[in-house]
C-alpha cells in the first residue's frame, strides 16, 4: 500500500509575498502603504498577538489607520481621481 507523505503546499510568510508582490506592476507604493496597514489591523495592532483583542479595538485601529491614509497625498489624489472618472487610480 503506498501512502502520501508529500507535504502539502504552504503558502509564502507575508513578507515573501510582499517581496513578490512588489514586482507586479499594479503593487505600487500606494498599495504597499495601504497593504502595511491593513495588515496592522488584522493583526490586532501593537502587542495584538499577546493579548485579546476586542471587535471594539478593531473598530479604533481601522478608525486610526482610515485618518492617518486620509492626510497621505496619495490617498487624496486616489480620491479625487475616483469622483471625478469614475475608476480606480493605481499610484
């Protein structure tokens, strides 16, 4: 009887994939900024992984990170771009 001890396939650690990421024409540093961030917040924040994090922590760390892309002039140029043609800019 053959047995599988293949191991299955893992998916790259979150800074390989970025490092690959950052290749594709469309990962742009706009992206990466809000990537890095977004990745803060699904992470709990500072310390997220050493203690319980509340839906109500997320809330503020989501908040937080949604003013601080706010005052990039990236994510203004995003916004402006968008209400006035109706697509994406990729920056």
């Amino acid at each position: 009887m053959l047995t599988n001890t293949a191991q299955p396939a893992r998916s790259p650690p979150l800074g390989e994939a970025s490092r690959r990421a950052r290749k594709r024409p469309e990962a742009g540093g706009g992206n990466q900024i809000i990537a890095r961030k977004l990745a803060g917040i699904l992470c709990g924040g500072p310390g997220g992984a050493a203690k319980q994090v509340t839906e109500q922590d997320m809330f503020d760390l989501e908040r937080e990170v949604f003013l601080s892309l706010c005052g990039e002039q990236k994510t203004l140029d995003r916004m402006q771009h968008m209400l006035m043609n109706n697509k994406p800019l990729r920056n």
